[in-house]
C-alpha cells in the first residue's frame, strides 16, 4: 500500500510540474541539444548547492519537491536551501521542459561516517538530474544493516528524454579516496567504489546500472527477509566501468519479494552511443562530485588481426577500483576490453 501511494505522489507531483509543456514536448521524437541551457543550470546548481555538508540535501536548479511524509511536501524549499535528510521521505526532481527550461536538479550527501572518536569520512551521494524521484524505504531492518536515511530507497526515473543535455537519471558517487560504499536501491545490495547511473524503477519494468568510474558490486538476491531459494542468483556480480546491467523489475510486488527484481542479465559494454549520451556527466560541477567523470571512447583498430576492440581513458583513475580482479590467474573478459593485466 505505502509503495502505491509513493507511486501516486510521484506521478501527481511531476504532473503538476511539468503538465504545461507535455502538448509541446510530445511532439519532439529526437532529444535536442541544450548545450547553452545545461551551463546556465550547472553554473546555478554549482553557485546553490557550494558548501553542502554530509547528511543535507540541497536544492540546485528549478523544480524540486522533497517531502516528510508520502504527500505533505516541505514548504517553502527553493533554490539553494539545504535540508537535512532525515525528516524527508521523498524528493522528486522535474525532467526537462523546454518551454520553459525547467530541470529539477539536486544534491544529496548522506552522513558522513563516524571512524573514530575524532575522524569521520566522506559517504556517498547523489545527484538527482531531471525527472527522478526517490523514496525511503523505511526497512524495518534498516537500522541492523547501518544505513542512514536514503541510504536505502526506491527510485524511478522519467522515460522522456527531451534533451540530449538535461535528461533524467540518478547518479551516485563514493570519494575515490577512501573505501568502497554501499547503498540499496529497489531492495537489492550494491556496494560501489567509483560511480554509477542508475534508470529505470517504478513502473518501467527495469532497472538498469550503467557504470562510469570504477566498479559497482551487486548482491542479486539478498532481500530484507533474508529468504533465498535454491534457484536464485547469489553470487555476487561485478559490473566495472564501461560496462551496464539490467534486470527486469516488478513494481507492484513489495521489495523484499523474490518476484520484486528478476534475474540480472549479464553485463554489456556500453555502447559508443551511449556513451555519448552519457557526456553531460564531464560537465558536473567540479564542487559537486567527488571525482571528475571523463567518458571513454572505444577504440577500434582498423583492419584485421588479432588486435580487439578496447576502452580507452584519459587516466588511469577509473580503472584502479578494477585492477584488483584484473591480476588474478584467470582475469575476467572484461579485462582485456579495459585494457588491464
């Protein structure tokens, strides 16, 4: 039930949001280019959210709505202001509209981690980009397993991408300083040492991770009810950079059900195109994320031969979270793409 009325309040929400430009925006059937639009909204999100500190969420460019309940939204958030996560149940950001260039974007930093009496570390955090909404998921386990408030979440992201430049995503990002992190999303565990994409949730019937620096770890089927069967996918899948995975998504089968996720397909090199599409993620500004995301290209060798297609980067920074499953006796495939020992 509280799953349905999330779903309802994501809808009605980007409805009163964005029901002005759907006549315009449907007629568009290829995403445009906003080039210009996305540096005034990066410069602005940049400017509003400076100073974010762990365990706050900030508001960075227009058409963001966060909510302590499933549909009381918190008054008066605007621009710039900063919240602190713990009260909200819910944030959901607009996807772009181009009659009026909204583009919900916002910062989320969950509470940095207590290491010492006198030392803490950075933990994750998101950047909510157009048409997302989140919701915690209020696990009753949530307290055993060490999460913090949006740690551990649903999702959905709008499947209408107007432009190139401003499309609707959830990205998540750990400092690639310290250790990796871990976060649940749709009942399912990732640990991540890098940074990942995520899309898809509510009612799309997917979701899918497209990785973009270092590696996302995923534990398939470990559910909040702790029930495995004998033909679940249990061991853990690593999904490197350059690389996405996709696993098909029931949403009116509750989190912890064994029919809420289905089987993770197995992992796929991005595409040259998608990477492309992915080329907004270079532009974040340099104060909001943790590490700079320089998208590959693929490097095709011209001829034949025994050379293969590889992945190239402009450093190796990406790639150190994967080198560890790289120099073993028997390195996975993707090494070789990846162009590591």
């Amino acid at each position: 039930m509280k799953r349905m009325l999330q779903l309802a309040l994501f809808v009605c929400l980007l409805g009163l949001l964005s029901v002005s430009s759907l006549a315009v925006d449907a007629q568009v059937t290829q995403p445009l280019v906003c080039t210009r639009f996305q540096q005034q909204a990066f410069n602005e999100f940049s400017t509003a959210c400076a100073g974010t500190e762990g365990g706050e969420l900030c508001y960075g460019f227009n058409a963001v709505v966060a909510t302590e309940d499933q549909t009381t939204p918190i008054e008066d958030f605007e621009l710039g202001d900063k919240l602190p996560i713990d009260p909200i149940e819910s944030v959901v950001s607009q996807p772009y509209a181009r009659t009026n260039d909204t583009w919900g974007l916002s910062l989320l930093l969950l509470p940095d981690i207590q290491v010492s009496q006198t030392e803490t570390e950075p933990n994750l955090r998101y950047i909510l980009f157009g048409g997302v909404q989140l919701v915690d998921t209020d696990e009753e386990d949530a307290a055993e397993t060490g999460y913090a408030p949006l740690q551990s979440f649903t999702f959905a992201t709008d499947q209408t991408n107007l432009c190139s430049d401003a499309p609707s995503t959830l990205f998540i990002q750990s400092d690639c300083g310290f250790a990796d992190r871990r976060f649940r999303a749709e009942g399912v565990d990732f640990t991540i040492d890098g940074a990942v994409v995520l899309t898809g949730g509510g009612t799309s019937g997917y979701i899918q991770a497209t990785v973009v620096y270092g590696v996302l770890t995923i534990q398939p089927d470990v559910y909040s009810d702790g029930i495995a069967e004998a033909t679940d996918q249990t061991q853990p899948i690593v999904v490197p950079v350059g690389y996405s995975i996709r696993a098909s998504l029931n949403a009116n089968e509750p989190i912890d059900s064994e029919d809420h996720v289905g089987p993770w397909g197995a992992i796929q090199q991005v595409s040259r195109q998608q990477l492309l599409t992915l080329a907004y993620l270079q532009n974040i500004p340099g104060n909001l994320g943790y590490c700079p995301i320089n998208i590959p290209i693929i490097r095709q060798p011209s001829g034949s031969g025994g050379v293969r297609t590889t992945l190239r980067f402009s450093s190796s920074a990406p790639l150190e979270a994967v080198l560890p499953y790289c120099q073993v006796a028997n390195p996975p495939a993707f090494c070789t793409y990846l162009g590591l020992p």
